[in-house]
C-alpha cells in the first residue's frame, strides 16, 4: 500500500521501508568495521617526544607567549573596519609570523627536531628549516 507522496506506508512496528532499508546498511557497515573499509584520512605522523632539555621547554613556552600577545594584538587590529581595509596585507603578516612562531615552537620543544620540522605545515618555512644554514654557505673558512 502506498502513501500520498507515492512512498510505501509503515511497516507493522511503524518504521517507514525505506528506514528499514537505511538503519540494515548502517547495521551492515558497523558489523564490517574498519577492516573492510579502510579510512578515508592518513593516519597522523607520530609526534615527536618533548625534548629533555629545560631550557629548550623555557624557549618554547616564550615563542607561544609571543604568538599568544601577537594573536590579541592582531585579533584588535582586525576588528577595526578602517584599519582592516587600509593594512590587509600587514594584518596577514602579522598572521603568518604567529604561524610561524607556532612551529618553531614546536620544534624547540622536540626532541627528534629533524622529525619536528618534516611535520611543519608552511612549506616555506620548512624548507628554509631544512636547508643548510647561510652561516656555512658564506664563511670564508668553509
């Protein structure tokens, strides 16, 4: 028997078929759990342990003070109109260096540095991070 709409009308318990039809394949995919159907994402890069150099922790906590005050600095800036619109390009600045600020952070914090810096996500950085320093390229007793 049909509904108005052309749909089937409820089963006996009142659930519509088409219901039916849905909650068997959810049922279906919980049963097949994630051996059968693998997740869409990567999973996460393995984090680098906390370095065991208090100083390097001292340092880290000092960066993210800094991007913390650089974030309440930019969050006003942002929320005037007249200065949004006239220092746009300034105001994404002051975003990217809290960006970076975050990273260097992270990897003053680390122990395993080289695993630290793969994992920054500003390609830029990353590669000047990876690259060998200006300091060994123009020392004349090098």
């Amino acid at each position: 028997m049909l509904n108005r709409e052309g749909g089937a009308l409820p089963a006996a318990g009142g659930v519509p078929e088409h219901q039916q039809r849905v909650d068997e394949l959810q049922a279906q995919v919980r049963r097949e759990g994630r051996a059968k159907r693998p997740t869409l994402f990567k999973p996460a890069a393995p984090k680098p342990d906390p370095s065991q150099d208090p100083l390097d922790h001292r340092i880290a906590e000092e960066l993210e003070c800094i991007r913390r005050h650089l974030d309440l600095i930019g969050g006003v800036l942002v929320s005037e109109p007249i200065l949004l619109h006239r220092y746009a390009t300034q105001l994404q600045a002051i975003d990217r260096i809290n960006q970076q600020l975050g990273h260097l952070a992270r990897i003053v914090g680390s122990e395993q540095k080289e695993m630290a810096v793969d994992q920054v996500t500003m390609q830029d950085l990353r590669g000047r991070l990876q690259r060998r320093p200006l300091s060994l390229l123009t020392s004349p007793h090098r």
